[in-house]
C-alpha cells in the first residue's frame, strides 16, 4: 500500500467517525474539512468532495448537495466501518482504543 492510500484510507476513516459523533449522523463539507484539519488533515475542497463520492459509492455515506454545499450522512454500514465492527478495503480500520 503506498502512502497515498494509507492518507486516504485515514481519511475516509476520520470522515466516517466524525459523522458518528454527530447526533444527526450528518455533516455539511465546510464542517467536515474543519474538524479533518483538526485531526491533521489540510486537504482541497476537491479531494474532500473526492472522498465523499467514493465514500458514497461504497455506500458508506449518502450525500446531497444543498445549495452547492455537499452534506453527507452516515449509513449503517458506514456507523460500523467506523466503529471496526466491519472492515472495507480502503477504509483504515480503527484500534480497539480509537472506537
């Protein structure tokens, strides 16, 4: 795995558990590209709107664009990539300490 990928698979990880901390399991791009620069990850509006589409391919997330502003939301089997419960390819798998 090159360290692209790990970078990505961290990532869509951190994009997964911040929408799982979010009482409404959802989360607008300027929120999420925020707390992902918190956690250490200073990346585009483009390559955050990247990861949400793939996120949603993999049905992870579902996403809407609201007024030009992309909202994503979390799907059950997203909550459980986020909390190790499964694992996909692509995805970082969290450690026990993390979940």
């Amino acid at each position: 795995m090159s360290f692209a990928d790990l970078i990505a698979a961290d990532i869509r990880l951190a994009v997964l558990q911040i929408l799982a901390q979010d009482p409404g399991y959802d989360a607008n791009e300027m929120v999420l590209r925020q707390a992902l620069a918190a956690l250490g990850h200073q990346i585009s509006r483009d390559r955050l709107r990247s990861e949400l589409a793939w996120l949603d391919e993999q049905r992870l997330i579902s996403t809407v664009d609201v007024g030009g502003v992309a909202v994503a939301r979390l799907t059950g089997r997203g909550d459980d990539a986020a909390g190790g419960r499964s694992v996909v390819p692509g995805v970082r798998r969290p450690g026990p300490e993390e979940c």
